[in-house]
C-alpha cells in the first residue's frame, strides 16, 4: 500500500480514513528511510567538536601534539558512542585517521558497532592503525585497488570527479541508510560544499585556541541549541532540508 493506492482502496470500500496524523513525528521517526529512498542515498550526519573561539585543533606539527586534543568532555563522548550505536556507518578521512588513530566503535554505550569507513585515496595509513585492527568490518575508499583483507575490504573509486557522489551511491548500492560523518575540516567542509548532508551535531566547548584549524560553518541555518551539564539533553529534530543542532559543553 504505497503512493495513496491503499488508502483509495480503503475509501472505495467505504472505510473513513484519516490522514496526516503526527505527520512530522513519523517525518523525523524514518528520516533516515526517507531520505535513502527518495534522495537516493544514505541519510548524512555531520558531527564535529569546535572551541568557543571557533576551531576545531590547533596546528598539531607547529604545537608538537600527537595525541587527540580533545575539546569535548566524558558525557559528550558517551553521547556520541550512542550515536554511533544508532548509526550505520561511520566515515573520516585521511588526516583525522593519522592524527587521531580513531576506533570508530561502540564502548561507552550498548549496541553494535557501525560499519567504519576511510577515505585514503593514495592508501598511505600505516597498517598499525586501529581501523586495520579486523575487529570491525572496515571499508578503505582509494583509487586504486578492489580487494579483501581479512574484515578490511578496499574499495576502489573514480576521484576524478565528485568522491563523496560516488562513495554514497556505493553505500546506497549496498544498503545502507545512514552515515555518521567524524571527519575533519576537509572532509565536512566537502559534504557542506556539494549539499550532501542532512544533519550536523556540534559540541561547542569552553576552551578556546586562539588559532589553529578552523571549525566548518553552516551559513543560513538557525540551529537548536541544547546545554549538556550532568544530563543529556536530546533534541526533537524538524525534518525540513537541513537541520543543524548545537550543543554547549559545561563542566
């Protein structure tokens, strides 16, 4: 029963059908359902931490840092594990897997782990990198090679034109409805460039850099905003072309 035949059916019959009921609920409820269908890709988050002078790291080779320089705090990192358990798959770039070395799985929260994803178009990351540790079924986007290794699948792409077009249609060829975006600046800022996204999650937090890598913008989007202290606080998402929710960090 689908494109209004069964409800004309059921009114032929002489049944009184009522329609539009919690419309907007049901909207929000299977966006991720809608938008694989009817976008004909997988349903995009964008998620990123930034300072509250607007940067999301410092310059890591100038300031001699090798580790993650967090800006968010314990309770937002639990959330996003939840979100990440809600979720998918899980996609970041080159420079966030080098710098950060990330898991991209699911510990601080119950649930499976999402399908995790890299874009290494020149397939430069060492292999002692947690995405190569086989405890997670792992895709490698590059232009090079088609092949298995263990849970590791290498995927290749045509980077000639629109990358992020054709890594969704792949994951839209496979399935699958939702993507978590982790990256960095670059990545982001391209799914911001070409419209491909539908969501984006910002933590803002108290620290301030002062410089440093610049956090990605979204211009003409009002978003909600929710202040996490000793709680979380979720928000109820209208489903219109875009939405972007903003968080506060407080300690």
């Amino acid at each position: 029963m689908v494109s209004g035949k069964g409800i004309r059916r059921l009114e032929q019959a002489g049944v009184k059908v009522t329609t539009g009921v919690l419309q907007d609920q049901c909207q929000v409820l299977n966006r991720r359902f809608f938008t694989f269908h009817n976008r004909k890709r997988p349903f995009v988050i964008l998620k990123w931490a930034q300072t509250s002078d607007g940067y999301i790291d410092v310059l890591r080779e100038k300031a001699g840092i090798e580790e993650p320089n967090w800006i968010s705090n314990e309770i937002s990192r639990i959330l996003v594990h939840k979100w990440r358990s809600e979720e998918q798959s899980i996609l970041v770039g080159t420079q966030t897997a080098l710098l950060d070395n990330p898991m991209l799985n699911v510990r601080q929260w119950p649930g499976n782990s999402p399908l995790r994803m890299v874009i290494d178009r020149k397939l430069r990351l060492p292999k002692n990198l947690y995405l190569f540790d086989n405890t997670v079924p792992t895709l490698v986007f590059n232009e090079t090679k088609d092949e298995q290794e263990g849970h590791t699948t290498y995927v290749k792409l045509n980077f000639n034109g629109s990358v992020l077009e054709s890594l969704l249609q792949y994951l839209y060829d496979k399935g699958l409805q939702s993507v978590l975006v982790e990256g960095g600046q670059i990545l982001i800022n391209s799914f911001i460039r070409e419209n491909l996204w539908d969501e984006a999650r910002v933590f803002t937090g108290t620290k301030e850099f002062g410089a440093g890598v610049h956090a990605p913008v979204i211009r003409q989007v009002s978003p909600e905003q929710y202040r996490i202290r000793k709680m979380f606080y979720f928000s109820t998402i209208i489903n219109n072309q875009f939405t972007l929710i903003s968080y506060s960090l407080h300690n």
